[in-house]
C-alpha cells in the first residue's frame, strides 16, 4: 500500500488492518439467524458505549440521514438550532427543508453553546424541539452537554436531539443519566470505522413523539427502526461489512477499557495542544471548551497551510486538515480519533516539526 495516505483530518479517519479484515467475512441475509446473532451479540456492547437500557439502532446511511430523520420524527411545532459552526449551522437548514419551523441560536464560530442561552429560548414555550452537536468538528469546540440537558427536566416536551459524531468515545456520554430525546453517532469519526453506518438511541418520549407524526417517512421511520430491533433488525437492508467491522471495533474498545479510551484521547489530544503552544499558535476555541478528539488550531502566525499540508503528504505520507468552510487557512485541524497511539502520535509532531522547517 504505498499510496498509503494517512489520515489525521476529522473524519474519516484511519481504519486499521484487522478492521478491514473483518470487514472482508462473507455475506449472510439480512433477514437470516446469522445476522440477528450478529445483532444481539453487538447490541450490549453498544448500550454500554451510549449509556442506555434502550436500544441502539443501525442506520445504514451516514449521520446526516439520522440528523434529518429526527428532525422528520420529532418536530411538530418549532425547533431550536443551536448554531455554532458548519455542521450545527447546516442543521438549522436541513430543519427548513424539511418544512419544519425553525428558528437559530446562532453564537460566533469557535464560541460554545450555553445552557443559560438555550433556557432563554425555551422559556417562551415556542420550541418542542432542539438540535445541539456535542462536539462541533468545524471549530474544535465541546460544548457542555450536562449543563445543556439539564435542562430537559425544566422543559419534558422539548426533545433534545443531540449529535455527537465526533465526539462519542471519547469522552463518557450516558445517554439515561443525561436525559435526552436523541444520541447519535457515525462509523468514520472516534469508531475508526469507514463511513456508512450510523448509530443512534430514541427516548420511549422521543418514539411516543413520533407514534404522533404522520409523515415520518420509511427510511428514517423511528418506530420501523424499533419494532425490527425488537427482532434484532434493521428496517431494510444493512451495511452487513460495516456491522463486522463494528463488531471488531467493540472488542478492541473494551479490551481497552472505557476508562482508558477517554484517558488516551485526553492524552494524546494533550500532546497535539503543547505541539500547538510550543510553536507559538493559539486555539480557535476557548479554554474549557476544548474537543478531547481534534484540535482546531487558530493559524495566527500567517503561515501557508496549504503548503504544510503538500509536505506532510509528500514527504510524511500523511495529512491533516486545511480548516473547514469559511475557516479554511484561517485555521487548521488536527485529528486524534480512534486507534491513535502515543507512538504515532509522536510520529506526526515530529513530521509536523519536519514540515514546519521547511515551509
Ligand atoms: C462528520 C460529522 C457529521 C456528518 O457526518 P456524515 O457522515 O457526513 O453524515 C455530522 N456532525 C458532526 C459533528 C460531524 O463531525
């Protein structure tokens, strides 16, 4: 595999050999034992990873399918978007075309979402719904999601629709004990998995809501998604590769240990931020709101980002990313997802050492 590129972007990111190799097993119906095994033998793993009693379900399409799919389950009055980079914006969007009413709590880019904020806006009774990203990957920012779903308790009706696609495993998420409606996820980001598969949770609240709505759709239907789990199924016909994969993925997750998992990424996004000190550049979110997955970095030294990055791929046979949208070259970003090591982890500070001399 000389062409090997390796990737430290935020999603996808770097899917290791065994991964692959499980992901090569034969195929099996969908609707056969073997799947439903398959199925059921998965199913504790991830309700531990969420944090829930309830079921978690596979959505064979990215996490935009889910993102848009809750809105269509859930929304039957107005949603509140918390807005506070490119995927959280786009969410605000997505809502609109669904022909839902929806109305934007909108901070700066790089700025958090705050509990104080979102209480504001409820308070006037409007919304029966909010989207809010955990880990907005645009900006580097982790907003605090036990302040924010604190909240739920104040406001029963209101479904809080929570993504964290970026930002699950690698801080603790406890899907009951905080509360929320909706907690979901993508294969691509922390899973190291390729992309194609999402994962995600509902409320029995959150089903109830959407036993409600008429026009839920098929691919996306909430309560198809429950009465084909409830036989250890999905509703059509799933990524069955990625499933191996993610099958693969969970052992090696808990024979890491949760407790590790948090720890190591803590870690090693610990040592891409005194790489980021060390070289006199700032961080795009403030102190306190800090992703533990990547870094984004404020690129107040001016410095050609687009150049650093052909090096790195030239030279290092890796990349990172350039910044997100509108924050391209203004920023850069640095992943630390997944099957990341303190040993590769050094080894791309010192190839970003290398390319930095030589920009
Ligand atoms: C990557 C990402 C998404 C979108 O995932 P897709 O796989 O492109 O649907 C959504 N939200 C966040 C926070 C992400 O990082």
């Amino acid at each position: 595999m000389s062409q090997h590129i390796k990737l430290f972007i935020p999603g996808p990111v770097e899917v290791s050999p065994g991964t692959f190799e499980a992901m090569s097993q034969p195929m099996m119906g969908h609707r056969s034992k073997g799947f439903q095994d398959l199925y059921a033998e998965i199913q504790p793993q991830l309700q531990a990873l969420f944090g829930t009693k309830g079921q978690v379900y596979l959505s064979t399409s990215s996490a935009w399918g889910v993102m848009e799919g809750a809105i269509r389950n859930l929304v039957t009055k107005k949603v509140l978007n918390c807005c506070c980079g490119a995927f959280s914006d786009k969410w605000y969007d997505v809502a609109k075309r669904c022909g839902k009413q929806a109305e934007a709590y909108q901070v700066e880019w790089g700025q958090p979402i705050l509990a104080e904020e979102i209480d504001k806006r409820l308070a006037t009774g409007e919304f029966d719904a909010l989207t809010l990203i955990h880990n907005e990957t645009s900006t580097g920012v982790l907003n605090p999601i036990v302040e924010i779903a604190a909240l739920k308790a104040k406001y029963p009706e209101v479904m809080f629709i929570v993504d964290s696609v970026s930002g699950f495993t690698t801080v603790p998420m406890n899907f009951d004990e905080l509360g929320i409606d909706v907690l979901l996820t993508g294969s691509q980001k922390a899973f190291a998995l390729p992309p194609g598969l999402a994962l995600f949770t509902a409320s029995e609240a959150a089903n109830a809501r959407a036993a409600t709505v008429p026009d839920r759709g098929y691919y996306f239907d909430f309560l198809e998604f429950r009465s084909n789990g409830e036989k250890s199924m999905t509703p059509s016909t799933p990524c069955i590769s990625l499933i191996y994969g993610l099958q693969h993925q969970l052992k090696v997750i808990f024979a890491e240990g949760l407790e590790n998992r948090f720890a190591r990424h803590e870690r090693l996004n610990g040592m891409v931020h005194e790489w980021v000190r060390r070289n006199g550049f700032e961080f795009f979110a403030p102190e306190g709101y800090r992703s533990k997955s990547l870094t984004c970095v404020a690129n107040n030294r001016e410095i050609d980002v687009a150049k650093l990055n052909s090096i790195l791929k030239a030279e290092h046979r890796l990349i990172i990313d350039g910044g997100y949208g509108k924050l391209k070259g203004k920023t850069f970003r640095i992943s630390n997802m997944g099957d990341e090591t303190d040993a590769t982890i050094a080894s791309l500070i010192a190839s970003l050492d290398d390319a930095m001399s030589k920009l």
